[in-house]
C-alpha cells in the first residue's frame, strides 16, 4: 500500500471532518499564541507587581516559556513516534493547564518565571503533535494548504490576544490572564479527549530506546533540504520573536499609542491571518517553492528598507506600521511553507522530526528574539537590524538548500541529503 492511499484510509476513518481537524491543531497551536500575545498588555505591570524593577527583564516572562516550550520538543517527538499522538498530546496539554493556573498565584518574579518554563514544556506537545498528526495524514501542497489554514487560524490569536487581555487588565489584574488561559487551555483538552482518535499508522512506530532515537536525530538532521528549511525558519521566528518581545515598548514607549497597543499589534497579526489563507487557496496552483521563495525576497526587500530608514533617523509610526505589517504577510507564506518543505521528506519519522524542527526554531528563534528584544534602546535601529539580518540568513540558508535556484520544483528524492 502506497503512503498516498494510506493517509486516504486513515483520513476516511477519522471521526472528525477536514476542516474539525483543521479547527482542532490550529487550537493546539493558537495556546502557544494565547500563552505569549495576551499577557503582552500587562508585562509592565506583571513586573511591577512581582518586584522587577528592570522592564528588559520583564521580557523573560515570554522567553522563559519559549525556551521550555523549544527543549521539551526533543522529548515528545520520539515519545509520540512510540506511544503515538494521542495520550503524549494530553498529558503535555494537562501540564500546561497546570501552569497556567499555578502562574496565576505565582508569589514572586522568579517562580512565576519557573512555572512559565513549565508551561512551554507542556506546550510542546501541542506545537510538536499537531505537525505530526498532520503529516500523517496529508502530504506535498495539500499539506502545504492544511498547513496555510491551521496558519490562518493560528493567526487570529495574535489579532484578538492583546485585545482581551487590555479588558482584563480594565477589570481585574493580571493573575486573571492567567486563570483566563488556563480555562481556555481546559476546553481545548476536553476537545483532544473527545474527538481526537490517533493517526500513526502501526508501521511508523519506532521504539523508545537511545539508539533508536539517536538514528531518528540522524535521518532527520543529515537531509539537507529539511536541515536548511529549518534553519532557515529558525531565523524568521527569531525576527517574530524579536517582534512580541518588543511591541509593547515600541508601541507604547517609543510611539505612545497606549491602550490603542493591541489595535496596531493586531493589524499585523491581522494581515498575517489573511496572508495565511491566500496561501492556502494559491498553493495547490503554484507550488510550495515558488511561493515561499518569493515571499522572502518580498520579506527581506521590505526589511531592508525599515533597516535603511531606521539608521536615518526616526521612523513616523505609520510608516512603521505599513513596513512591518507588509513583511510580516511575507511571513505568513514562507512559515506555512517552510514547514511543508522542511517535514515532506520525514513522513516516515514524523514526530522525530517535527520534534527535532521545531526545538531549533523555537529554542533558537527564542534566543534571536530575545537578543533582538534586550538590545532595545528606546529606538528602533536594533529591531529593524533583527529583522533585515534574519531575513538574509534565511535566504542564504534556502540557497544552500535548493543549490543555488530559487523558484524551481523540487525533481530529486524525498530522501535527498
């Protein structure tokens, strides 16, 4: 039985429709988006409260869960490539139910710190599962498209997150953010423990041992393509990063825009949103390749000219918006095809692999944005740098991958190294 009609049969025996499917891992990765964009109005005073007096360090509030969220990917791949999606997925979305409302009665800066560590522990489960589950099920552009809708979905968190939490901060204080994403964390692991069946197919399992797992590393980190998408990828949620880490004190330090943070903020996750569907609807037309290469020339052309103008001087706030809203719906077309390319030829070690990719972009991406996040200094020369240099080395990383040709479909065997 060939892998094509394999996925068929297993898409024909899950209890839940397409577009369910699409809902559900789109809600497993939104509760990282929840977790990060809706606390972002109320960082200062989460800092304030605890006894930070240092608003850069207000910031390792978000990193401390992205770097707990990028190592313990490395864990729930090959956990999931063994035991299989299901009970690896609900044990990880009990975990960061428990967090959250543990964060809501944190007593000081330090264990509130610890316990968003663990949250993005439990979160990776979300991030590393939903990728594999849908791997196992579709594959080339219709998993480029699936991809761009749980994308498109993903995306209206970001539009909505800040906004709600700004009404929180108006009629409670920040420890409700808290039992807020716990709550909402709940309904999502009544919905995995209800509808979601599991989708590795017996054949893919691997065992649980060390040399196991360590041929798993092998396979997925000796294959060029999915190595340089990757990594490539890497740097662009670095930039994304860089961006959550510093919107509030760009938007509401530098520009003054005040409670109106979570309408600019939304705009570009807004754009984004639309980006992702637009994608979705032109993939299955063009091909994964064509557009994600144009996108980060789009992207990098973009950021080249926030870098130039902002070592000019200062940088009007509408300019600001439109230039980083435009490079950030380029954004939405290489994440979603990015991912597509860099999991295509790992069908076979899927969670491994989704474990292994996702641990370098978010660990790694975390690092870039947290680094492009402390270097700020009330302008935004040191934003704008991020972005730009992202950018380029994601380029360079996608030429290393495609030999030096952009735009041309992809001939060679999955397995190419």
């Amino acid at each position: 039985m060939d892998q094509t009609h394999s996925r068929a049969t297993i898409a024909d025996r899950l209890p839940l429709g397409r577009n369910e499917l699409i809902a559900l891992a789109a809600a497993l990765m939104a509760l990282n988006a929840l977790a990060i964009d809706i606390m972002l109005p109320g960082l200062q005073e989460i800092g304030a409260s605890l006894g930070e007096p240092d608003e850069n360090r207000r910031q390792l509030v978000i990193t401390a869960y992205i770097t707990g969220f990028g190592l313990a990917q490395l864990v729930f791949g090959p956990l999931s490539d063994r035991f299989g999606r299901r009970n690896p997925l609900l044990v990880g979305v009990v975990v960061y139910v428990i967090a959250a409302f543990a964060c809501a009665v944190s007593p000081t800066f330090g264990a509130l710190l610890a316990l968003r560590f663990v949250q993005g522990m439990g979160a990776a489960a979300t991030r590393v599962i939903a990728i594999s589950v849908i791997r196992d099920i579709f594959g080339g552009r219709a998993m480029a498209e699936v991809m761009s809708l749980v994308f498109m979905v993903f995306m209206v968190v970001p539009v909505i997150a800040p906004g709600v939490g700004q009404v929180i901060m108006l009629f409670a204080n920040w420890h409700w953010i808290f039992v807020f994403i716990g709550i909402m964390s709940t309904l999502v692991l009544i919905w995995i423990a209800m509808r979601l069946p599991e989708t590795l197919r017996p054949e893919n399992t691997r065992a649980f041992t060390v040399s196991s797992i360590a041929e798993g590393f092998r396979i997925v980190l000796t294959n060029r393509v999915a190595v340089c998408y990757t990594v490539a990828l890497t740097f662009m949620f670095g930039a994304l990063f860089g961006f959550i880490n510093s919107a509030q004190q760009i938007y509401v330090g530098l520009y003054g825009v005040g409670a109106w943070f979570p309408v600019f903020f939304g705009v570009v996750a807004g754009f984004m949103a639309i980006s992702s569907y637009l994608n979705a609807r032109l993939v299955g037309r063009f091909g994964m390749r064509k557009l994600a290469h144009g996108a980060l020339l789009g992207f990098l052309a973009m950021t080249t000219l926030g870098f130039v103008l902002a070592l000019l001087g200062p940088v009007p706030l509408w300019l600001f918006t439109i230039i980083y809203a435009l490079a950030m719906v380029q954004f939405a077309w290489i994440g979603a095809n990015f991912n597509s390319l860099a999991m295509e030829p790992l069908g076979h070690v899927a969670g491994t692999a989704s474990s292994v990719q996702g641990f370098l972009q978010t660990a790694g991406g975390g690092i870039i944005g947290a680094l492009i996040g402390q270097a700020f200094d009330g302008t935004i020369r040191a934003f704008s740098a991020g972005y730009f240099f992202a950018g380029l080395f994601a380029l360079v990383m996608v030429l290393i991958a495609e030999r030096g040709r952009l735009f041309q479909p992809q001939h060679a065997p999955l397995h190419d190294k």
